[in-house]
C-alpha cells in the first residue's frame, strides 16, 4: 500500500496541516499512524472529546512534532473554531458516538455528536476556508439486505438506516451533501463496513469476543448468530480515506469494503479456536432490537477511480488482532473496569472485568 500512497503527487517542501476529529477512538487512532508513517509533508490536529471511547494511550508513540493533540467537543463551535487553523487541507470527521446498541439505549448523545456536530464542522469548514471536508461513514446509513442474495451496498443504494446510530449517520450525510450543493463546500463522504483490527473498544463485536474469551468469561451472540457482516481490516479502511481525500471527486461518496462476508458465528468460532478456548462459552442471548441481518458491499467505484484495494487478508488481520489484544491485556482490563462494567451489566445481565 506503501506503493499506493506513493505515487500519489503531492507537493513535499512545506508542512500541510490537517485537521482530525474523534482521533483518540478507534479508526481515527489508525489513521493518524497512517499518514504519519506514510506521509512526511502533513501534521495533524487531533480533536477530540475523550468520551468513554477515546483513549489517550491509542495515541502513544506518535511523532509530537506532527501530532497535535486536542481536547475538544465537535458540539462546542468556539472551541472548534479556535482550534482549526485558517486554510487547513482538510477535516477528517471520525468524531461520532458508533456503538449501535447504546443508540437503542439512549440516542440523544447519537444526536448530538454524530448530526449537530457535523453541522458545526461544516460551518467551521466555510468560516475557515478549509479545502475538503472528508465525512466518514458508515455501510449502515444504507439499511440491511436480504440473506443469501447477491445484493450489495453501491453509492447508488438507497438511504434507509434502521438503527438510532444509523439514523444520527444518516442524517450527517445529508448535511454534508447539503453543505456541497448549497454552499460548494468540498466533500468527500465515506461508508465502510464493519472494522476490526487494534484499539478496537471491547463493546464491539470483535474484541469483546476475544476479552471475554481470554478471561474465560462467556461470548455473547445476538439471535440466531447468522447475520451477516462485511468485515475489512481498520487500516485498510484508513488507507481507503486517505485515497479518498486524495483523489475523490468533490460531492462525492465512496463504499468502501473488502468483500470479506461472514456470519457472526463463523467469526466467534474463530476467535475462540485461535485462543484455544471451547466453543461451549458461547452463549445466545436475546437478539438486538431491529438487528440488520447483512451487509455487504460492491467496492468497485474505490478499487477503479481510487486504485484501492484492501492488502490485510481476514486470516492475517484476526491473527495481528487477536495478537495485539493478548499482549495488551493492561489497555483490556483498564476498559473493563468501572463504567464498562455497569454498562455490561445492564446490557447483557451479566457480569465481567475486573473481579
Ligand atoms: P470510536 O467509538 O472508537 O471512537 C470515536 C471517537 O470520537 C472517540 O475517540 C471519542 O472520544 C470521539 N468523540 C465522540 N464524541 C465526540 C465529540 N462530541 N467531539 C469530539 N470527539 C468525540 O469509533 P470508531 O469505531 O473509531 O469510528 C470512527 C468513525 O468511523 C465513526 O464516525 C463511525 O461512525 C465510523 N465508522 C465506524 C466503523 C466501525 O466498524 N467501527 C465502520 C464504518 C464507519
Ligand atoms: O457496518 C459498520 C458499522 O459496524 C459501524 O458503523 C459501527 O460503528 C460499528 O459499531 C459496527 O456496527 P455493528 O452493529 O455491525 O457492529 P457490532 O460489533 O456491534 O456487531 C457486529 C455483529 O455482531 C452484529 O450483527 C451484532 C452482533 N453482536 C454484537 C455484539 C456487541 C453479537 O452477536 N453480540 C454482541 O455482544
């Protein structure tokens, strides 16, 4: 990927700033490895909340010279406004709250960050004058699709979210399209499908199977286990933005996936036989509440018109994931205790972490 990156023209004598929200999660931690070991002519501004799913610690290591961190709320305009410099290159939008079954619980949160919050950095991005406005999304906004078809999730696919989460996702690509078509602010709207790779908070399918399993606890499986996800390996969805911001079209939408679909309980199974542990800790629970049964998505516009393609195979990705989670059981357990364990109780009516 390397390769992809680099023969990509870009101008190398002058530092480039970009501006990153929700950098402390997930993907967004991904990303900013990303284009810090990749690139040399872009610092970044990381702005973020540090909800319950941001972490300092997924940001240890990273250059300080390129790498500004910020704490910061997307809802807080003065605090945006102060924080993004005139003329950045860009704003990479990660900041959300991305955990569909806390949107069932409560979406007012969902809301706030994941809509209003788009809002005030698209408003920010005009004041600014910022070159583009990269929102990244989800497979989600697109609804679910039938089992056993040989239907995909294209840009052209209809916006029909079903969950809370969904809807609040939803919602923020209609305000960046609008941004584009009333004001010409240049954007770019990104949808992936399901991420799994470090960092990944233990409320997530993925890592939560492999802490409960590494603590011999039981492994929750929603339903009848057979729905379906697209999973595509989190630095491979970061090298897609970055292509994306690059070399998109403005107003455009990219799907991005590595057409990798499996049901969950091939994923579990799996998890659990490269841990070693018995299938029997797996335990059906009651199902979600409005549970999209697939997703799947048709990645040709990002493999033609961005040169994508994914380079993590689900084999090497689980194994570097499963790898990094044993052998930072201190980030695990210091997530499992505290508010992580009344939100499991409460979730699942059951008890984990830190005895
Ligand atoms: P995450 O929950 O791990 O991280 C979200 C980050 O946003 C956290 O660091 C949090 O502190 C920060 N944040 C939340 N509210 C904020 C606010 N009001 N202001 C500033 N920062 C705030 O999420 P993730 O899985 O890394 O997802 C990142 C983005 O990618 C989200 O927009 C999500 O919708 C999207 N996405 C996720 C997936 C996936 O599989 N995880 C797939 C496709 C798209
Ligand atoms: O598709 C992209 C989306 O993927 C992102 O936009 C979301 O931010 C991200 O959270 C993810 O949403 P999902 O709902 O698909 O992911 P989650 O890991 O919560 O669940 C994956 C599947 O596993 C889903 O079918 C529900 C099931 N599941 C999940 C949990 C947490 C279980 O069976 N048991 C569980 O305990």
């Amino acid at each position: 990927m390397k390769k992809q990156l680099s023969t990509i023209n870009y101008q190398l004598s002058t530092m480039r700033t970009i501006f990153v929200t929700g950098g402390a999660g997930f993907i967004g931690s991904a990303f900013i490895r990303l284009i810090l070991e990749e690139t040399s002519d872009f610092k970044i501004i990381n702005f973020d909340a540090l909800t319950y799913a941001g972490n300092l610690e997924n940001l240890n290591g990273l250059d300080e010279t390129r790498h500004k961190f910020i704490k910061g709320d997307i809802c807080d305009k003065e605090a945006v406004l102060q924080s993004l410099p005139e003329n950045s290159e860009a704003i990479f939008n990660f900041a959300a709250e991305s955990h569909v079954d806390r949107s069932i619980a409560s979406a007012s949160e969902f809301v706030l960050t994941n809509v209003l919050g788009t809002q005030i950095l698209l408003d920010a991005a005009r004041a600014k004058n910022i070159r583009r406005f990269v929102q990244i999304s989800t497979d989600e906004t697109q609804g679910s699709l039938p089992e056993d078809s040989n239907s995909y999730f294209t840009e052209n696919s209809p916006i029909q979210p079903n969950s809370p989460y969904a809807a609040s996702k939803a919602a923020a690509e209609h305000f960046v399209r609008a941004a584009h078509e009333t004001f010409d602010v240049d954007t770019i709207t990104t949808r992936c499908g399901n991420n799994y790779g470090q960092r990944q908070f233990p409320e997530k399918l993925i890592p939560l199977m492999i802490a409960n399993a590494m603590n011999d606890e039981p492994v929750p499986v929603y339903g009848d286990g057979r729905n379906v996800r697209d999973w595509i390996f989190v630095e491979d969805h970061a090298r897609a933005i970055w292509l994306a911001y690059l070399k998109g079209k403005a107003g455009s939408s990219y799907n991005i996936g590595a057409r990798n679909e499996r049901q969950n309980i091939e994923v579990v199974k799996s998890i659990l036989d490269a841990l070693g542990k018995p299938h029997s800790l797996i335990k059906f629970v009651t199902d979600r509440l409005g549970h999209d049964r697939r997703y799947a998505i048709d990645a040709r516009k990002v493999e033609t018109e961005l040169g994508w393609k994914p380079i993590t195979t689900w084999e090497d990705g689980l194994q570097k994931t499963i790898r990094w989670y044993r052998e930072n059981q201190d980030w695990v357990n210091q997530i499992r205790s505290g508010a992580y364990r009344d939100y499991y109780k409460n979730h699942y009516g059951m008890e984990v972490g830190a005895k």
